[in-house]
C-alpha cells in the first residue's frame, strides 16, 4: 500500500538539495497565514476532510474550566478527557485496513507481539493554546531565523517559540522539534524500567532537573545564542550507583560551542569532566534500548545526519496522554511482557511532519537511518523508527505528551523504546508511582546549580 504524503512544493524540493545552506526567510505573505488559516506556530488550522482530525479551537490556556489543579508543586496530571472510550482499536487482524496511518516500527510491533499490542484510537482534541506571547516570537521568527553554520546553527531567530512555524527543510523542522515552546524548569524524580522479553524489569531512578535558557517570558524575544540549557542527574537507583551525579550544559549553535558534561563518583568522591557526551553512547540504565540522543526521541548535535523533511502525513499517534500519567497508575498494571499495557495509553489522529536523518558517509552511529514523526500542532517529536548500519528496523520508540496546565505548553511524559530484535523495551521517564509528578516552572532553578562544583555538593 502506498503511504499518502502531502505533496512537497517545488521550491521545497529544490532547497533539499541544497543541504547545509543558508534558505530564505518567509516573505511576509506567507507569516501572515500565521494566526488565520494556520496557527501562530504553523499548524493547519483546519480539520480534515472526514472530520477525524478536528479544527483546531484553541479554547483553553492552561487550566481548563472545572478541572482542580494546583500549577508548579509536581500535581500529578488530571484528564479533561477522562469519561471518553475509544472509537475503535487497531489490532494486529486489522492492521492491514489503518496501514497507511501508521509508521513501520508500528507495524513491526504489530507483527511480533499480535496479542500484547493495541492501539485504542479516541477522539481527536486539539483544544488548548500557547501564550499571546509565544505566538508573537513565532511570528517574528518566520520573517527573520534561517539556518547557518551547515545545519548546526541559527541566525536571526528569538528565544521563546518555534524559530520555523513554516518549515521548508528538514533542518528547519528539525531545529522545530529542538527548540519548541515548553518547560524552562523541570525537577522530577523518575524511573526507567528496563523490560527484559520474558517481563523480568530492572529499575532505575533519577532526580533529573532541567533548566531552560530559551523558554519563559524572562527572555522571549532575546537572541536565540549562549547556552540552551543546563541538566542535572541524580542516581537513586539501583543502590550501587546511588550517589553518582551528572551535570551538562547544551549550546544553541553547535558549530560555536559543544556539549559538555562532568560526573562526581561517590566511591572516589571526585568530579571529572566526561570526554564526549550525547550521540549514541548508551543511556544509563535502559540495557542498550535507548542512545543518549534518543532522549526525547532525538536531541543534541545534528551534524552526523542528512536531515531531509518528507511531507506531513495522518498518522495514528500518542496524544493528550493524561490517562497514562495519573497518580492511580500502578507499574504492575503497565509494564506489560512486549508492550505496555494498551488500555492506558491514548492514540489520535494527528498530522505529522515526516523528518527522515541519514547517516553521513565517513560518521559513525548505531543509528544508520531514523525517521522522526513530528506533530503538527506542538513540533515535538511523537514517534521515532531507528534503523541499523544495514539499513533493517531496530527500535521504534514513542512519547506521550500532554498539555501541562503549568507552562502552557506540552510535556514530554512517559516514553516507551521497543527493541525489536530482542522483544524488551524500556519505560522511561515514569513518574506514575511517585510521591509528586514533573515541578514545571516553578522558577528556582540558576545555572549556578548546574557546575562541576553543584555536582559534588549535591553527591555528598
């Protein structure tokens, strides 16, 4: 079955193959489509033809009416939706009727694990706003960033939102999913479980805490330049890492600056600069199943990619993912041999952008293709397919975001990385059994707190 993809204009086509260089920025016509026919960050504003995808309405920001909420004290998150059924689950016998929604790592799943894997597909939402703010910065940005330094850099666009609402290459909606609208402060304290084929788990558990340069009404509109952001890791398990802590700080250009990160050992009690960080060094704990840059289903430097932007799609994916992220959810309930367990996690109908990264010749990575699926309405990455040096499917990954009332804007939440060589997966960024959910923008985080000196205070 062939996959439908919007067609690509011919100017598009022409800057894809003019990788690295410098695109023109959108004529003032075009960022005047930003707020009417699309929205301020450059989603269709429109439904679809069938109504499966709805308009979009914009009616809420923040808290919804009648819904309980305390903002930035780690309120688990409360479902607006939560008296919904589904309107229909896709199974592995009827797979092949929603092929064209759904990517090749889904269908993958599909065929190794025919009875754990389920998707319930409920009701298209697309019901909640950003800041008046964010969408001034986005529009700002449409009219002045381009793309410098061969993909690794951007001139000309502001801190605060989106610098390409309207995409015309893969860099730009890469650089999209890289620096969306969302938390500039996060503090959680939360679980990997790595799900071994048989449903043995082995546990892990951080503090992370996040600081964001490039969000939050303090800087919008400054330079998108400096630091991106600054991160903290705090072991908690397993017991014989306890103690071990981890800081890095994130440039926005990477042709001007690197990431860079120190670790303190409790045993020696010593702090030492990590030599390389990111790309496809294996994440702590996930047993092989996720990369460093597979957090948030990518993240970091670009420069080992050819990123080509494919064309949006209708794709089945994670959405509005309140259900998954309430306080009730047990792990015993969830974390399910081969796949979690479906009846907890929500799919819609949703435009995607398609952003394919190729390996460059003479890079290395474990990675030799991935495929990113960007939602439309929020530029972060919803799924990802990651291919092998050969070319064959490996992992297909997922996040489930959510709009969190306290930054208004959308959260990464929990994210599930499915090896599909071995059957495990990993489930990551769990919170569900903790005593408080992601602290977002509570504004008590410096840099200060994210030194070489902050990582050995904090150990001891």
């Amino acid at each position: 079955m062939k996959i439908a993809l919007t067609p690509v204009p011919l100017v598009l086509a022409m800057s894809l193959m003019m990788a690295g260089a410098a695109l023109a920025k959108v004529p003032a016509a075009e960022a005047d489509k930003l707020g009417k026919e699309l929205t301020c960050v450059g989603a269709e504003k429109a439904g679809n033809k069938d109504g499966s995808i709805p308009a979009f309405s914009g009616k809420w920001l923040g808290t919804p009416p009648g819904i309980a909420y305390t903002a930035h004290v780690g309120q688990h998150p409360v479902d607006p939706y939560a008296s919904e059924k589904p309107l229909f689950s896709i199974t592995a016998e009827n797979m092949a009727q929603y092929a064209a929604r759904l990517s090749d790592g889904q269908k993958a799943l599909f065929a190794k694990f025919p009875k754990n894997f389920r998707m319930d597909v409920y009701p298209g939402h697309r019901d909640f706003r950003y800041p008046d703010y964010v969408c001034d910065v986005a529009r700002k940005n449409a009219l002045n960033a381009e793309i410098s330094d061969g993909g690794l850099g951007i001139k000309g666009a502001a801190k605060g939102a989106v610098p390409f609402p309207i995409p015309k290459d893969g860099n730009e909606a890469l650089a999209n999913n890289t620096f969306p609208y969302r938390a500039f402060n996060e503090d959680t304290v939360r679980d990997l479980a790595n799900v071994l084929s048989n449903g043995t788990i082995a546990w892990g558990r951080q503090r992370n805490t996040n600081l964001g340069m490039v969000n939050g009404t303090a800087v919008a509109g400054q330079p998108l330049e400096g630091a991106m952001a600054y991160s903290r890791a705090m072991t908690l398990l397993p017991e014989r890492e306890k103690g071990g802590v981890s800081v890095s700080e994130e440039p926005v250009n990477f042709a001007k600056g690197k990431r860079l990160a120190w670790s303190y050992d409790p045993g020696t009690r010593r702090v030492r600069q990590v030599p390389e960080y990111g790309f496809d060094q294996p994440l702590a704990g996930s047993g092989g199943k996720m990369t460093i840059d597979s957090d948030r289903l990518f993240n970091g430097s670009p420069e080992r990619y050819t990123w080509k932007l494919l064309g949006k799609r209708e794709m089945y994916v994670p959405a509005n993912a309140y259900k998954l992220h309430g306080k009730t959810v047990k792990y015993a309930d969830l974390l399910k041999p081969g796949a979690p367990n479906p009846d907890f996690i929500r799919w819609e109908l949703r435009r995607v952008w398609v952003v394919e990264g190729m390996l460059k010749e003479g890079f290395r990575h474990l990675y030799g293709k991935r495929v990113l699926f960007l939602d439309d309405d929020t530029w972060q990455a919803a799924m990802s397919d990651f291919y092998d040096a050969r070319g064959s499917l490996w992992q297909y990954a997922y996040t489930n975001h959510y709009y969190a009332f306290d930054i208004e804007g959308w959260q990464a939440g929990t994210s599930f990385y499915h090896d599909l060589n071995s059957g495990g997966y990993v489930g990551y960024n769990l919170f569900q059994e903790r005593e408080k959910g992601p602290i977002l923008n509570k504004g008590d985080l410096t840099p200060a707190m994210f030194t070489p000196e902050a990582a050995r205070s904090a150990g001891n």
